[in-house]
C-alpha cells in the first residue's frame, strides 16, 4: 500500500501487530561504520532501514555491509503505518537527532488513538572519555582559517594569554568558584589547542596537537614506573623521587636547578630552588647579604620547608590588604560626606 499524501510504502493497515520504530543514533566523534554489534544485528534483521540525509557519514558504510538503505524523510504517521504487520523500521538519525520525527511519535502516542509500534532509541557508537576534545580541534582549525585575528597571530604574540589564563586558573581554583574553574580550565585548554595549529604551518619543524599529546602520554608513562612498570611507590615522597631521578635522567642534567625557569615570579622561583635541593637531600646555607631581599628569601625558604606555598601564602595576604583598603575607603567616604 502507498501512502496518497507522501507516496512513502506503508504496510496493510489490517495488521494488528504494530511492529517495531528504532532510532539508530551515531556519533560523529567515532569513524563512520565503527558501529556496535546489536546495531549491526538489527540493521540486518531490519524490515526497511531508512535516512532523511543522504550525505549522513554512515551510509557508504552500510550499503558496503549489504544493508538496503531508503533516504526518505517519513512522517510519525508514515513510519506507523509501515510497521504494522510485526514489521521493524529503522531510522538512522540525522545529527541534529531528528526532532520533528520525534515529537510526531510523541505526539501520536500521547494521543491514545493510534496503536503505537515499539519505540527504541539504540545508540550504535558511543563518544568516549575526551571526545568533545576533538570538536575544540575542528573548531579551532576554522577559526585559524577564517577569522582575521586568530589568522594572524603567532607564538609570540599569544605568550602573553597564557601567564594571564594560568594566573586566573589559580585565582578560581583559590576562589573555590566551581563554574569559574571549569570556565579558565577551558581558556588554558584553548591555549595549547591554539599553540599547537599554529605549529602545524611551521616550515621548518611542524607539529600537531596529536605530537603534543603523544609527547605527554610517553612522558606520564616513563615517569610513572610504579603505574604502568614494576617499581613501586608507597607515599607521595616516593613518586616525587621517581619523577626527579627519571627527569633527570631523561634531560641529563648536572644539577637540580636545570630546568627551573628564572622567569617566573620570585617568591615561586625561590620556593622552587629551595624544594628541588630539598628532595636531592643538599644542606645548603643561604646566602647573606643586605637589603629586603635576603629577608624575602629567608621567609620563601623557611615556608616552603613547612610545606607552605609562599606565592598562595601572600595572595591570601595581599587579598585581606584589598578588603582592608577597601574597608577604609568607604570610612574615608563616610567622613568625607560627613
């Protein structure tokens, strides 16, 4: 029987088993035709499998696996009626989920005069863990081609972006604002996915963000023997040793301040200097000399050997100097109205 309004076959309406409607989802995070194996049984076992979208990534692959695909768009109706008769229709979803088709269903079924099909939502492939990552590589990659700024800029010229995400990351992760970590969290994210496409169009030494990852993947590994080797490591002391000597080892340095960059800020940089003699188990007298400097460097030293991070330590003091200026400034209005 054919359908007089949309020409879409249907089966004869004097059969009363109502069949089965699966809505075969995908995603497109996962290589088209990697699908799950009830997707494959049920799209081989199916009555009639249908898509609105031609283009959909799925279909060469089905058609190669000897599946009869129909690109149609049926109506909640359509699809009603050619299930009757016991009769299974899948519908591969567009990936936009195909909404209109969906609330038709809903609609219908909701209305309690038609006898419904099974309604199944199946999903044939699943996104894993760190999948969305690959939608900030695509959409970083149209922004460098397409956007007149993000186009233009270099290594250097997005430096400067970094110091100030990786300082608002502490400031929310010093704050307790969950939202707000979540938030610069992603801007750090951005920085590197930006830095590594920047680095695909180098002539000389190209890389990819995939080079980046791979890179950090080989390291976590080797510098993790007690997780993915035979070592072992009982406290946090023990992993700290493991990861300076096999560092060490790695970079061959003569001495454990290799590697520490002087850039950074000063109480940071000495408590960093104090921590790595520390951990390589060296007494070393501080220096002595004239001047507020030496003091500074006396108290970074001393708080770091009581487990104190200086640079935290005088942000929470440098904020209730804030709340103090703050406070007089509006006693200093107070009498100023006065």
């Amino acid at each position: 029987m054919v359908n007089a309004t949309s020409g879409f076959e249907t089966a004869p309406e004097t059969e009363t088993d109502p069949g089965r409607v699966v809505l075969l989802t995908t995603s497109h995070r996962v290589a088209p035709g990697l699908l799950s194996w009830p997707a494959w049984q049920t799209l081989h076992a199916a009555d009639r499998v249908l898509c609105a979208d031609g283009t959909h990534p799925q279909l060469p692959y089905l058609r190669d696996a000897g599946i009869a695909v129909e690109e149609t768009s049926p109506t909640a109706e359509d699809l009603v009626h050619a299930c009757a008769g016991a009769r299974t229709v899948v519908v591969v979803t567009t990936g936009e989920g195909d909404p209109a088709l969906t609330d038709g269903l809903a609609r219908l079924a909701g209305s309690g005069r038609v006898q419904m099909p099974d309604l199944e939502l199946l999903p044939a492939s699943y996104d894993l863990p760190g999948a969305r990552l690959l939608d900030l590589v695509q959409v970083m990659d149209r922004i460098r081609l397409e956007c007149p700024w993000s186009s233009r800029q270099t290594h250097k010229g997005l430096a400067k972006y970094g110091i100030e995400e990786a300082y608002e990351l502490v400031e929310a992760i010093e704050e307790g604002d969950r939202d707000e970590l979540r938030e610069e969290l992603g801007d750090v994210l951005l920085q590197v996915v930006f830095h590594a496409r920047i680095a695909e169009e180098d002539t000389d030494t190209p890389f990819s963000i995939d080079d980046v990852a791979a890179g950090i993947v080989t390291k976590l590994i080797h510098r993790h023997p007690h997780v993915f080797g035979d070592a072992t490591a009982s406290t946090p002391e023990d992993v700290k040793e493991h990861w300076l000597r096999t560092k060490a080892i790695e970079k061959r340095r003569t001495s454990v301040t290799e590697g520490v960059p002087l850039g950074q800020p000063a109480l940071a940089l000495t408590a960093k200097l104090a921590s790595r003699a520390h951990t390589a188990g060296l007494d070393v007298p501080l220096p002595r000399g004239e001047g507020i400097g030496y003091e500074l460097l006396e108290l970074a030293v001393r708080a770091e050997s009581e487990g104190v991070d200086p640079e935290a330590a005088l942000r929470v003091a440098a904020r209730a100097y804030r709340d103090a200026v703050r406070v007089r400034e509006g006693v200093a209005g107070v009498i100023d109205e006065g």
